[in-house]
C-alpha cells in the first residue's frame, strides 16, 4: 500500500514530529476517514481488506500516541498541549483518557484483523506496541512472541521482542532476538546496495539509521551484562552507521569516561565526539524508534 493514496498520512506524521500536535490530530483524523472511505466497497476477504484495516487501527495508535505523549510527560509538553486548540482546557486526566480510549479502539480493530487473517504478524505486531506503551510488558512479550513465530524473519518483529526482554531486565534472554535484528538488517541493506531493490537513498540511508540503532540497543544489554568488549564494540559500528546517533555516542562517552572500555580496543575506529556525561545525564535505554524509520521504508 502506498502512502500517496492517502494525501494526509505523511503529513500527520511529520507535525507530529515537529511537535505540532494540533495539526497532526486533526491530520490523522482526515487520514483515518480517508482509509475507511477507500475501504468501503473492498471484499473482507481480500487482502487489501487487511492492509487498510491495519493503516485505520495505525491512526487510531497514533492519535492515541499523541495524547499518551503529553500524558507520560505532561509537566514538560507545553508547546505541544497549546497546538491542541479542543484541548485548551484539558487536565492531565484528560489526556490519559483519551490516550486510552484511541488504544482501545486501535487493539478492537487489530483484534478484527487477527480474526480475518490469524496467519499474518502485523496486527499481533502493533497489539505489542500498544502494551509496551502503556507499561505491560508480560503482555507484550507474549504477542510479539506471537508475531515472532508468524514471521521470525522480520527485523522489527525481533527488535521488539528484545525489547520486552530488556524492559524487564532480562537482559541475557534479549540478546539472542537483538542480534537476530541486525543480522536480518544487516541482509536488507546488503541488498540495497547491491541492487537488488529499487530504493532511493533516502530509504537507504534510513535502513542505516535503523541498523544503528540496533546496535546501540544490543551494546545496551551488553553493557547492562558487563560484557564491556562487546558494548563498547557495539557502539562503534552504530555510529559508524550513523554519526549522529546520540544513544550511541553517549554510551562511548560513558564507558570512557568510567574506564570501563578494555585496553586491546582501538578507539580511534569511532567517529564519536567526546565529552563528559553522567548516568543520570545519559537516557540508558533500549530503543524502538528503529520501528518507525523501517516502517516509511516498508509501505504496508
């Protein structure tokens, strides 16, 4: 499916990111209308069915995420409430509110869609999502897992299984799904770069933004596992891939700065810019936003 069949879904995105989140609801409502009326009058039984079902719960995921954005952080989102004009308003309640009632549809609407298609991952793929943004992470893990045994070849599929590990601290049983990310990673850009697709540079250069990231994640559970070669190792190849990856940079800062990078590396490999951090300075995470860079690059 391809975004230019709906003039409003890119847009919504890019407002949101700009933190403009006034426009982006409002774009992803016309988007959602959008989805539903090129919908109408397709077979449930065809596959296309499917794909804009998906897309119809993705609106409602992302409307949900706007409102969970100022939720989760509502004391530090003031530029962003004050572009949401309906909400002038609105307590912090409200926003959690709503954030839940958009997730609740979205899951109702991937529900239907696993119902109609229970051999695809996708749906199993974005219940997840939802789950680990509200904090359940035994849930989850469960339907990723899911979606894993659907399509273990899908590098995001992996990425979040991981993550959902690395959420609750098991780090050792993280590592395996990680490095089965940037493995399958690693063949989609080779791919890309031998030809093999017809891609332009933008999207190549987000598959390695991607790759990145999923090295600065799996150098995360190294360094949680004290396994410090491997971590700071880890570190290098993401900012190789992407100077300006922050997570990464900062964790090469923090492992020199604590003297915990072992003596036989070569430090010169990284393109990092030095500088002195704390631990309470540097966001130590495992990151998704591998996710949503991969998903411009896949059109559903």
């Amino acid at each position: 499916m391809q975004s230019n069949e709906n003039p409003y879904v890119d847009r919504a995105y890019d407002e949101y990111m700009k933190g403009n989140y006034g426009e982006a609801v409002d774009l992803f409502e016309l988007s959602l209308n959008c989805y539903e009326d090129i919908r109408k009058g397709v077979p449930t039984t065809e596959d296309i069915y499917y794909e804009y079902s998906l897309m119809i719960a993705e609106m409602y995921f992302s409307m949900g995420n706007v409102y969970g954005d100022i939720y989760m952080d509502y004391n530090n989102k003031v530029k962003e409430k004050s572009t949401i004009l309906h909400a002038i308003n609105w307590d912090k309640g409200n926003y959690g509110r709503m954030m839940h009632v958009n997730y609740t549809i979205a899951k109702n609407h991937y529900r239907k869609c696993i119902e109609s298609q229970p051999m695809r991952s996708e749906a199993y793929n974005e219940i997840g999502n939802i789950l680990l943004k509200l904090g359940e992470y035994l849930e989850a893990k469960k339907v990723f897992l899911k979606a894993y045994d659907l399509q273990p070849e899908n590098q995001i599929i992996c990425n979040n299984v991981a993550s959902c590990y690395s959420y609750r601290g098991q780090y050792s049983k993280a590592v395996p799904y990680a490095q089965e990310a940037i493995n399958l990673s690693v063949s989609d850009l080779k791919e890309l770069e031998e030809g093999k697709e017809d891609i332009n540079q933008k999207e190549l250069e987000g598959q390695k933004e991607a790759l990145s990231i999923m090295n600065s994640n799996i150098a995360f559970l190294y360094l949680n596992l004290g396994e410090f070669k491997k971590a700071y190792q880890s570190y290098q190849i993401a900012v190789e891939f992407y100077t300006e990856n922050e997570s990464a940079t900062l964790g090469i800062n923090y492992m020199e700065k604590n003297k915990l990078v072992p003596k036989e590396i070569n430090k010169d490999r990284t393109m990092a810019k030095r500088g002195v951090i704390s631990m309470v300075d540097w966001n130590n995470k495992f990151i998704l936003s591998a996710q949503s860079i991969l998903k411009k690059i896949m059109q559903k």
